[in-house]
C-alpha cells in the first residue's frame, strides 16, 4: 500500500512540474511552493521505514570501506618506507663491502708488484756481479799468452752460466709473481662470495623492490681478477 502511495505522489509532483507556468526565455519553471512542500511530505509519509534503516547501514558500510582503504594505504605507504629504507641500507653496505673488496685487491696487487720488482732487481744485480766476475776472470786469463784459448772458453762458460742463472731468477720471480696474485684471486674471490651471498639474502627478503631499487647487475662477479 505504501509503495501505491509513493507513486502517486510522485504522479502528482510530475503532474505539477508539467502544469507549473514557465519562467520567459527560460527553462525553469514556476512552482507553487507550499503544494510541493504538502507533496514531499506525504512522499515522506509514505516511504518504508525499512529504506531508513537500509540508507543508515549503506552510510556504515560506505564509513567501514572509507575506514579499510584509509588502513590499506597507511599500511602500505609505511611498507614501502620501510622497504625503501632497509634497501638503502642494504645497498649502502654492499656498496661499501665492495669498496673494501677492491682496496684490498688494490693493496695484494702492489705488495705483489713490488715484491715482484725487488726480486727482479735482485736477480739482475746477482746477475750483474757473476758478469762481471766473469769478465773480470777472463781478463786475467788473456793476459796469460800461453793460456789465452783456455780464458777464452772459461770466460764463455761463465758468461753462459751467469745467463742462465739470470734466465732461473726470472723465471723464479715470475713463479712468485704469479703466486701471489693467485692468493690475491683466492681472497677477493672470498670476499665477493659474501657479497654475492649477501645480495642473494636481499633478494630472498625483498622480492618485490629489487626489480626496482637494486639492480644485481651493478655488482659483477668478478672485478677482472683470477679467470
């Protein structure tokens, strides 16, 4: 029966718009306001008590959502904060892991270089003195006339020896050489597994931001070292 009554009102409301004068040069219209104020409240009337109580818990629910997005986003924009943070950190660390990484390699290569050059220096300087003997010796023989091809081939025999033994202390410092830069490969090697494997724990932590604020790529696997 209310739901008749409603709809006769608004028959009513329709009616009266369409019988109301027209304001001139206009698309308004003139309306009797207190028959339109009789009409809205007997619409008033006639409405289900029900649509109230539906229209306060659509308000509530509409409250209830306002109050979950507000949450979601707070949630969120803390999460990505903290994110952002923990991966600056992160990135801070393995920046400064690689920093040490590479002085430390830098640091192996020139005690290795130098020790390098002083065994190279060494071993001319040795070489040097065993020519000079040599010469030295060949000299005194070839003032001797009666034992001039005996000097001669003594003094070969040295000059060939001090050669060769030139040619082993080179050899011997190019082993050593070669050596410690292998035990500088070992530990920058060593020192890059950590980072990698801290790299990897950053991954496995924070799945969705790497893609966008740590790129792997930016550390290599290795800095030219070793193979």
């Amino acid at each position: 029966m209310a739901e008749m009554q409603v709809f006769t009102v608004i028959s009513e409301i329709n009616n009266l718009m369409e019988t109301s004068r027209k304001v001139p040069l206009s698309n308004l219209i003139m309306l009797d306001k207190q028959r339109m104020d009789r009409l809205l409240d007997r619409l008033s009337d006639s409405l289900d008590p029900d649509l109230e109580k539906a229209e306060k818990l659509l308000a509530r629910e509409r409250e209830l959502l306002d109050e979950v997005e507000r949450r979601a986003r707070e949630t969120n924009e803390k999460a990505t904060r903290e994110a952002n943070d923990m991966t600056a950190k992160a990135k801070a660390s393995a920046d400064e892991t690689v920093r040490g990484a590479k002085a430390s390699a830098d640091e192996t290569v020139r005690q290795a270089t130098e020790h390098a050059n002083q065994l190279v220096a060494g071993a001319q300087e040795h070489a040097n003195r065993l020519v000079s003997v040599a010469q030295t010796q060949a000299a005194q023989l070839v003032e001797e006339n009666e034992i001039t091809q005996r000097a001669q081939a003594r003094a070969a025999e040295i000059t060939e020896a001090a050669q060769q033994e030139c040619a082993r202390l080179r050899q011997e410092t190019l082993a050593n050489l070669s050596q410690l830069l292998e035990h500088a490969d070992i530990g920058m090697s060593a020192q890059l597994d950590a980072l990698r494997t801290m790299r990897q724990q950053l991954g496995a932590s924070f799945p969705q931001q790497t893609g966008a604020d740590y790129n792997p790529a930016a550390y290599p696997d290795n800095n030219g070292y070793g193979e």
